[in-house]
C-alpha cells in the first residue's frame, strides 16, 4: 500500500536499530489498563532483541471482575504476578530475566525499586506518583523515565485524551526536561500515592476507555523504541483518540548548566 500524498517520506534517513546498550534493565510501574499492555508487547521485543535484559513488572494492586472492560488479564490477583505469569507461560527464550514486585512504589521502597542506569515505563494514574518518581529519577545519573497516562477527563475530553512525557538524564544533565517542570499538575499534585490513599479514594480514580488505554500504551512503546535507537525527537506527546491525533507537544529546551 502507497502512503498517502500529504504524508511526507522519510527518504535519505538512516535505518533504525535499536539497542539497550548499558542498560539492561526495564521496570513497568502500573500493571493496569495501560502498564498491562505496555508489559505484553514489552517482552516479546527485549526477548528478540538478543541482548540479556531484565523485566521487572511493579504494581500493588489486584485485578478485580470489574477491571475487565478495560484490563485484558486471565485470573483475578495482583496484577504484577498475574501479568509476569501470563508473560512466564508465552515467553520461550532465556535472554530476559522476568520478576513481579507485588508493591505499590513510595519513599521506602524506590531507592531499591528503580536503580542506576534503568528504563522505566510509569503507568500510573496518580500525580503523586508521578512526581514521586520524577525526583527520585533527577537524582540519578543515567535514567529514562516514559511516562503515560490516560486523564482525559480532567481535560474535559471525555476520557479520549492521552499523553506521554519523558525524563530522560544521561551522565548527570537533563537531555529532555523532568515531569514536572511544565506540569504544575505533578509539581504539586493533589492526589496521594496509592500506599497513602483510603480505599474511598481509590475507587474514585478516574474512568478510562480501553481504547485510549491502547493508544496510550502504544505511544509509549514507541517511544521506548526511539529511545533504545537514540532518534528520540521530542519530550512529550498528546494524543486525542476522538481527533485521530497524535503529536509532539513542543516545550522549550533544557540547556546546558540550567536548574530544573
């Protein structure tokens, strides 16, 4: 099939190989509507890459009957042991190494949860934890935080509306911006991490639409391929499945020598 004539072709480019490099391990925090899917099609890929790589799936919650007409999961349960089982049973090679943490992420555990040098997928549905992981990353040397949601409703796009942001620090300097240093939203959020939040408060979280789900996971995924190519051209990007749209979100640069 041709592409279409408004649709510019990428002649002259150099081909796209991707490639861990020094990092070898990838954590997914948020197994639910979006983090699930991102997991699915996360390990088949590091399984093919040929390169030894580590999955690690983090998530405190359990899938419940009432997830299903947004979650795709086969038995009810914590959601990271249930996805790393599904994934344990499709998975046929010995180049990636597979762990479940059964946690919700917070102050206590994520010096040990995400390490120097890590991937890592957030796919959570709290500002909290968002900016929670944001600062742990600006700590570290050599990290790129991809982090996706589907929050459309306080957008007032009816659930339609995704994005996805990246922090991404190579030896000690920012080369994309932190979360949140244009989202007042995750600098002062005004949510709690799930490990703090009443129950009342967690069943209140915000309706999703599986298919903004998917689109957000793909998004995601897509960014981590140009990420692992080193052809990553934008910070953010917004996605409105009612629009049929997708797009980079310009923000300004983050130069040399400046504070975050």
């Amino acid at each position: 099939m041709s592409a279409p004539q408004d649709v510019p072709r990428a002649a002259g480019r150099r081909p796209l190989v991707p490639s861990l490099g020094g990092s070898r391990t990838l954590r997914v925090i948020g197994l639910g509507g979006v983090g699930g899917v991102v997991a699915r099609y996360a390990a088949p890929f590091l399984e093919h890459l040929s390169e030894p790589s580590r999955l690690v799936l983090i998530d405190g919650d359990d899938f419940e009957p009432r997830n299903a007409e947004r979650m795709i999961f086969r038995a009810a349960g914590n959601k990271a042991e249930v996805v790393a089982q599904d994934l344990s049973e499709t998975l046929s090679g010995d180049s990636l190494d597979l762990a479940a943490v059964p946690a919700y992420v917070g102050p206590h555990n994520l010096p040990r949860l995400v390490r120097e040098g890590d991937i890592v997928l957030l796919a959570v549905d709290n500002h909290a934890t968002r900016r929670l992981v944001d600062q742990h990353c600006a700590g570290l040397s050599n990290v790129v935080l991809i982090s996706g949601g589907n929050d459309g409703i306080e957008h007032g796009r009816r659930g339609t509306y995704g994005n996805v942001q990246v922090a991404w620090r190579r030896d000690g300097a920012w080369r994309t911006p932190s979360l949140s240093r244009f989202h007042p939203e995750i600098a002062h959020p005004a949510d709690r991490v799930p490990s703090e939040a009443s129950c009342q408060e967690l069943v209140a979280s915000v309706p999703q639409i599986l298919f903004t789900n998917l689109a957000v996971a793909s998004a995601m995924l897509s960014t981590l391929w140009l990420v692992l190519c080193d052809a990553l051209h934008y910070p953010e990007a917004a996605l409105d499945v009612h629009d049929a749209l997708m797009r980079p979100v310009p923000l300004a640069p983050v130069l040399p020598g400046q504070a975050d």
